[in-house]
C-alpha cells in the first residue's frame, strides 16, 4: 500500500506536465511551476487541487513507512532520516497548495511590482517558505534513503540511480534558486522556468522509482 500511495503521489505530481496542452499562457522556460496555481491563472484550482492531492498521497505513505521503520529493531537512522523528509516533502506540498500566489510574478510586470513593493498577500511569502520547505524535504529523502538503499543492500533501482538524481536535483536546484536570484535583482530569469521544472520532474522520478522499489521488495517477501 505504501507503494501504491508513493507512486500516486509521484502521478499527481507531475500534473504541471499537461501545462504542454493547456492554454496556459505561461511561458514554461521563465516562469515558476506555481504561477500555473496562482489565483488568477485560468487553471490554478486544478493545478493547487493537483498539488494538494499529491502532497497528502505522499505525506500518508511516507508517515506509513515511517511507522514501520520506528517498528523495527534495531532501527535505522538513515531510514527514518528519509522518511521524515519525505513526511516533510508531502506535508509542505499541500500546505503550499493553499498558499497560492495572487498573481505571476514572472510573467506580469505589474504583479512583480507589487511584490517587490510589498503590495501582494502574505500568501506570496508564506508560499516561498512552504516551497523552500517541499524541496529540502525531497532532497532529504533522496539523499538519505539512497545511503539506506546502498549500505543495507534493498531497493536496487534507487541503489544504482539514486546518486545520479540526487546530483541532478542538486544542479537544479542550484539552478532555480540562481535564477531566483537574479530574477529578484531585476536581472532576468535566466531560464527559472526550465530549472525549477527539472527540478520537480527529478523529484518525481526518483518517487516513481522509490514506489517500484517498495513494490518489488513487497513481491520478493511474499515469494519467500
């Protein structure tokens, strides 16, 4: 069931996705994934309905494997380290999700003057920390239960790939808070877009590969 709920989770989150035949008019290159949610986007209900359904699907299979992980003896750290992260990953999605932003920044001059005056709801605050927060959960998890997977020898996909999608979340991340930056300086976005969207597809990929794992070590016990 963990599985399952992991590999929902990851399905849902990758819903930003059908961005590729929505009019969304957003540019996907140069804008954050959240203004596709934003209150006057014509698809934000769908898009923040698609985020808090991932965030509860994930948040309640990583609260399931943690409880399992608590239960064994003796325990291991690195499993509860990234379990805990993924909680935290899935929780923050959906608290983000109802935190959405008035309007797109990137995409609406008027709106990134009324931001960088100070003019915007608390939302637009409270969402950059909820999304700060999503991202160093995910990072946690990839990163600690790829060190489960390697030093107790399970989940062999995530053993093989994790370092690589590990690193490659890292380079986006350096990436989308590099554009961030610049974007904020009044510099450019610098291809923001593109980063933060590699930067969650990378998220999903390594939960569609987590919930395969579980999936074949669930078969394997139940063959013994």
């Amino acid at each position: 069931m963990i599985a399952v709920l992991i590999a929902l989770g990851a399905l849902v989150y990758t819903a930003w996705l059908l961005e590729v035949a929505l009019p969304t008019g957003l540019d996907p290159l140069q804008t954050y994934v959240s203004e596709l949610a934003a209150e006057d986007q014509p698809y934000g209900v769908f898009f923040r309905s698609a985020d808090l359904t991932a965030g509860l699907l994930v948040l309640a299979g990583a609260l399931w494997a943690l409880k399992a992980a608590l239960a064994r003896t003796p325990r291991a750290p690195w499993d509860l380290v990234g379990w805990g992260g993924v909680a935290l990953f899935g929780a923050a999605t959906a608290v983000d999700s109802r935190l959405p932003l008035s309007c797109a920044p990137t995409a609406d001059p008027a709106c990134a003057a009324r931001e960088g005056a100070g003019l915007v709801p608390a939302t637009h605050t409270a969402h950059a920390v909820s999304s700060s927060l999503a991202m160093t959960g995910a990072i946690i998890g990839i990163v600690a239960l790829t060190v489960a997977a390697r030093r107790h020898g399970r989940w062999p996909l995530i053993a093989r790939f994790g370092p690589a999608l590990a690193a490659l979340e890292l380079a986006a991340t350096g990436w989308t808070l590099a554009s961030v930056a610049a974007f904020e300086a009044g510099s450019g976005t610098y291809g923001l877009g593109a980063g933060q969207r590699l930067q969650v597809l990378f998220v999903a990929v390594w939960l569609g590969l987590l919930a395969l794992s579980l999936a074949r070590e669930r078969k394997g016990e139940a063959a013994r």
